[in-house]
C-alpha cells in the first residue's frame, strides 16, 4: 500500500511562498498605483480641455446659427464656461475642481465674443493643468476668423500664459 502523507502534491501551500507571493504583489503595487494616478490626472486634464474647446466652438456655431453676436465667459476661479447670452451655449459647463484655468484673453471674467459671422475681435490662449500631473494642454485662438489649435503646454505652471508655448500635437 503506498502512503499519499508525503506526497508533495497533496501538500498545502507553505507560509514562506505564501509571503513571497505577498511580497511580490506588494511591489508590483508599489509601481502600479502611482502610474494609475497619473494616468487618470492626465485624463481629467484631456478632459477638460476637451470641454472648454467644444464650449467654444460651440458657442461659435451658435452666434453664425442664430444670426448675433455670442460670448463665453471662461470662470478661471469658478471653473466654469457659460454663454452670454444663455441660448449661445446649450448648457453650461462645469470643469472639475482640481483643474486649473489659466489664460490670457482680456475681460471679467476673460471672454471671447463671436459676430454673427462667428469671427472674433479677440486672439488668446487658455491653458489648463492639475497639482497631480506635470502635463498640461492648451487651447489658442486666433483673431479674426477664429481659428483654433491645441496641443501640449511646455511654459511654466505658473505666471502669464503665451501662445508660443503651446506646442500642437
């Protein structure tokens, strides 16, 4: 009669590979998890740039649509994009807080008006970045026609914003 006490196979599993497995977890862990948050600032950044260039296209359809003149107000301190008037943007939009809005364009809070024709009298650049990621996007635009690009951010995270500094994709 053969004995299956010793045999390896109906083992359990030892408490040293048991912390091997846990050590090995830990680490992987260790490395993951900062990438993972990373990854998701980096696309709340994406995300918000996205919402205040479709703000403004937008806003700029509306004024060539309804035949007047439409502004959007860029709330830096509120984090918000509102049209003035109402109907020159279907709703407003509210940008995560932990996103930062910087940029140049002039007025109280800064704007671009739109003519009937969807030009503008305006030309500037609005950056947008987060205290977790070293990334940040841009968006400019031009005077007249109202031309836009994005791209990369590559200025300070601070101070005044400048179109030269922002690098299209």
């Amino acid at each position: 009669m053969k004995c299956y006490l010793h045999n390896r196979k109906y083992m359990g599993i030892t408490l040293t590979e048991t912390l091997v497995v846990a050590i090995v977890i830990g680490i992987l862990a260790a490395i993951g998890v900062p990438n993972l948050f990373g990854l998701l600032s980096r696309n709340r950044v994406d995300e918000a740039l996205a919402q205040i260039e479709g703000a403004i296209k937008e806003s700029q359809r509306q004024a060539i649509r309804q035949g007047k003149s439409c502004r959007i107000n860029i709330g830096t301190s509120t984090n918000t994009i509102s049209g003035n008037p109402s109907d020159c943007l279907f709703s407003t939009r509210d940008i995560e807080s932990d996103i930062t809005i910087r940029t140049n364009l002039s007025g109280s809070p800064p704007n671009i008006l739109f003519s009937a024709k969807g030009s503008t009298t305006k030309s500037g650049t609005i950056v947008v970045s987060s205290e977790t990621t070293d990334m940040q996007k841009c968006f400019v635009i031009s005077l007249g026609l109202g031309i836009t690009r994005t791209g990369e951010y590559t200025g300070s995270k601070t101070g005044s914003v400048s179109a030269s500094d922002c690098q299209s994709n």
